[in-house]
C-alpha cells in the first residue's frame, strides 16, 4: 500500500490579506513559519520514504522544514504540484476583483488555470508516483486550491471543504487501483 500525505504550505502574508497567490511566488510569513516547524515535528514521529515538494517558494520552505526535522532527502521539486494558476486575477482581493471586473468576475476569462488543467497536470505527478514507488511512504508539499481539486478526483465521495487550512495533513491510501482517504485537512499539529 503506497501512503501519501498532501500537505499545504504554511501562511503568508497575501493569505491573511485574502490575495489570491496563484503562481506569484509569496513565501512564508513568521506564523507561517513557526506552523511548518510544528508540522515538521509531527512528521518526523511517523515513517516516510520520500519529499516531494511545489516549486513555489512558500511550499519549498514548508518541506524545507519537514526535511531538516525528518532526515529526508529532498525536498525534490515538480511544477506540478504547483498552484492554481489565477492568471489575472492573482495579488487581488475579492473587493479589488469586484471593483474592477463586477460580482459575476468568476464568469469572466481572466486566464484562470481551468479545474481539469490542474487535475490533468496533478494526475501525470501521481500516476509516474505510485508507479514508480509503489508501496512507499510519500510527503507532498503544495497548495490548497490543487490540493482541493485533486483529492476531490481522486476520493470523489469525500466532502471538500472551501479552503485547505495551513500546513494541513491529508493522507490518501493507495492499493488495487483504489484510493481512500486516511486523514482529511488535519491541524492537530496546530493545537
């Protein structure tokens, strides 16, 4: 059985401003931080073969973290895993996007990353995964708005919140072509 926990990145300062982040590369703020170091700590009490992190810096130093703590090599980087692309409407808030392009702004092609682009682009990273380490221990460190899209094809029965919080722990169990879901959104780490 091949165990995968998808990680967010820890907070930054465009999350707690309600900035859309997409693929602008904001890193980890002071509390976004020290959440990674206390996730580090809970990972490291656990058994993992392999770190696999988004290229997007608040994810690098999220895993960068959870390397130092759990000895694992790594971390080793895939575009990937990255975020959703937000195109024009990345650095804005929800008021900034409703100013300029009106409440309906979501019916607008504004060069969004489409959902099945990033589930297309996530199952190429999980199906060269599972084949090609079967049965091991894996951390992926990414992003809430892919993480949420592709566990939702993946585990299709589970209920998906609106947001992925911080440095949140889902763990998916992969056998006979089947997949399930272990842990969901997890923050104990936090508490």
């Amino acid at each position: 059985m091949t165990r995968i926990a998808i990680i967010r990145h820890g907070t930054t300062s465009w999350n707690k401003a309600g900035r859309m982040q997409g693929n602008s590369d904001i890193p980890l703020d002071e509390e976004g931080m020290e959440q990674a170091r206390r996730l580090s700590i809970r990972l490291a009490e656990e058994k993992w073969d392999l770190l696999y992190s988004s290229h997007l810096i608040r994810a690098k130093q999220t895993a960068t973290f959870i390397a130092e703590t759990t000895g694992l090599n790594g971390p080793l980087l895939d575009e990937r895993l990255g975020e959703a692309g937000g195109g024009l409407l990345e650095g804005t808030t929800e008021e900034e996007r409703i100013v300029k392009w009106g409440k309906d702004w979501r019916q607008l092609d504004l060069g969004m990353e489409s959902n099945q682009q990033v589930v297309t682009r996530g199952m190429s990273f999980i199906k060269e995964l599972t084949s090609g380490h079967p049965g091991k221990h894996i951390v992926l460190v990414s992003h809430g708005s892919f993480i949420r899209q592709l566990v939702a094809h993946l585990v299709p029965d589970l209920s998906i919140p609106p947001a992925m919080k911080n440095t949140s722990v889902t763990t998916l169990l992969y056998h006979n072509n089947n997949w399930a879901c272990e842990i969901f959104n997890c923050v104990d780490h936090l508490e």
